[in-house]
C-alpha cells in the first residue's frame, strides 16, 4: 500500500472505436497459475483503516466519543450493493460494528461450492475486465504503454477516499459518510486528480442487439454501474462490447450515467435506490443507537431471489470482525497521551 498517486492512469483509446479485436484472455494461462481473479477480496477494511490512521489529524473532531466525526466508515461496493437491493436478486451479507460513535461497515462472502464450469466462466470474466481496462489506458506517471505484454500493473488499484451526507425528508441531520472506492482513470492525464469528475468508470458487456438484450442490461446490470458511478459522482462510463463467445471487444462506447437511468425506468429508479440506502442506515444507526463495543458484529443478510433482510447480533463475531486489535489500540494510545499532556499543566491560581 503506498499512499500516493503512482498507479494513477489515464484513458488512452485506440484511434477507431469500432471494428477492433481486443482480445480479454490474452496472458490468462499465465495468470490464472498465480490469481484468483473472481475471488472477493478478503482484506476488510484494513487498509482503508490504515489510511485513517495516517490522516486522522484532518479527521479527528476533538470529540473523544466520537473522533472520527462520520456516522459510517465502508467501501464503495457496500453502498452499491444496498442501493441496488430493491431491483436485484443478488445475495449479500453485510457486517456492522460500532466504535467510538462510528459504525463500520464490511461485506463478507459465502464459500458456495461452484461447479467447475461456472467458476471457469467468472474467472475469465473478471480477467477480461481488468484486460480490457489493460488495454485503454496508460500509467499518468510512468507513460506506461499498457499495449505491452506486460500485464503486472493490472495487480495493482488506485482508489480514492471520499466524504459525503445523505439528507432527507424523514432523516433531516442526514448520515455522514466516510468510503473508499477503487476508480479506473482519469479522463486526460492534465485533468486535475482531486475532482472527481475529471475519472471515468471502464465497463464491459456482451453486444446489445436486440430489445431483449437491452432489457436484459437494463434488468441486472445497468442499476449496479450506475450507482456505482453516482457514489463517486462520475458521470461517464466507457463501455466495451463484447462478441458473442464474450472473448473479444469489438466496439467501444461512452454511456452517460443520468441517461442510464433514463433509459431503465422501466426496471428500476433512482430515487427508489437513494431512498433505500436512506432508509436502510437509518434503520441500522437507531438499532445500533446504544453499542460501541467493536467485538460486536451485527449481521444483516439477503438470500439470493429472497426480498427479506434478516439480521442477527453475534456476541462473539470471530472471522466476522471488522476492526482489527491495532485499530483499536490505536485510539488509546491517542487517549493515554490526552491524559498525560493534561496531568502535566500547571495551573497558576491567584491569591
């Protein structure tokens, strides 16, 4: 983890968007020895805690309750994943601890026991994507060509922290939001890094050519894209387009985000995924009102084609906790140095 912008890259597009043979299993006999690449990432929220640690000074409110002045501390794909949840089928499990005023918020993943063929089919998905978002750009520091066959950069992400509040009607003072998001480039390696609109999301599908196809996208896919881009407030996404056999890019295009949510109204809307995610941190902030012991996980869980949530304390969250002992340790070495600089005033009284 390094904490600068080194895999920073930017969008470099071949010159025709059409009638292209961008080949997304080149290199993966290679690959597939040493990665796993549809497996979730099992790292929690460790090294988002890291980066808290390093910049806690721009964080801390004085507040020794609360020094982390956010009601919730996660990454990007949670937030995604519960806005998304009144329109898909997806299965999720979703953790909740409470520490010091904040609540933290980790996703965890079931072992199913794939069969072989359709652990083969996600694994060269996943590889494909990152082939893909190999091929269209270029490292902003290092002028990488990223044609080469040199594929060890896609091992590597940039990601970004951002703040942000959710306001409503029914929930007036709004949830503050602290998250990490992993994004793909920036638009033009001049554009200014710290605004976020200046990135673009890199995105590949199979070719839409037919009203069934597009309502297919629009049915799964298309709510999970955009709301992935509006929590980072992107508002392009540069799309590849598969052919048949789902191997090759043969065509490349921009998608506006608002558009598509335009475009799926039929399927899903955006206010419903804002007020979800609203009312679901809401319920979670008022239930977990009086806990701030971090052993503690709160289990939230959707089966998949299942429209209940269920939820469960676990008093014990073994391989479930979220925050780490030297996360915690952390913030009382803070309050033990408090303490000492205050035993050591002295304070004149007058006569």
């Amino acid at each position: 983890m390094r904490f600068d912008e080194s895999n920073l890259s930017y969008l470099h597009l071949p010159q025709s968007r059409y009638q292209l043979r961008l080949d997304l299993t080149k290199g993966y006999d290679d690959y597939i020895k040493r990665i796993n690449w549809s497996n979730a990432s099992l790292d929690k929220l460790d090294e988002m805690l890291k980066w808290i640690l390093k910049n806690r000074h721009s964080l801390e409110s004085g507040n020794q309750a609360k020094p982390i002045d956010f009601d919730f501390i996660t990454q990007r794909g949670v937030l995604t994943k519960i806005m998304c949840t009144p329109f898909v089928t997806d299965e999720w499990h979703i953790g909740f601890t409470k520490f010091k005023g904040t609540i933290y918020i980790c996703p965890f993943f079931n072992d199913h026991d794939e069969d072989e063929s359709n652990f083969e089919r996600l694994n060269m998905a996943s590889y494909g994507g990152y082939r893909f978002e190999h091929y269209i750009t270029r490292s902003k520091h290092h002028d990488t060509d990223t044609h080469s066959d040199d594929f060890s950069t896609t091992l590597h992400e940039y990601s970004v922290m951002l703040k942000s509040k959710i306001n409503s009607i029914t929930n007036p003072n709004g949830c503050s939001l602290l998250y990490v998001a992993e994004v793909d480039c920036l638009e033009d390696k001049h554009k200014d890094s710290s605004r976020m609109e200046n990135f673009v999301e890199i995105k590949t599908t199979k070719q839409i050519d037919s009203t069934i196809q597009n309502d297919n996208f629009h049915r799964y896919k298309s709510s999970k894209w955009w709301a992935q881009s509006k929590l980072v407030s992107i508002d392009r996404i540069i799309c590849g387009y598969k052919e048949n056999d789902l191997t090759t890019v043969t065509s490349i295009e921009t998608l506006y985000v608002d558009s598509i949510a335009q475009q799926a109204t039929r399927f899903w809307n955006s206010k419903d995924c804002w007020n979800f995610l609203d009312h679901f941190l809401t319920h979670v902030k008022n239930l977990l009102k009086n806990e701030n012991d971090p052993s503690k996980v709160y289990l939230f869980s959707k089966e998949r084609y299942s429209s209940i949530i269920t939820s469960k304390k676990l008093l014990h969250a073994g391989k479930l906790l979220i925050i780490p002992d030297w996360y915690v340790d952390a913030f009382k070495v803070s309050k033990n140095i408090t303490k000492k600089n205050e035993s050591n005033v002295k304070v004149k009284r007058s006569q």
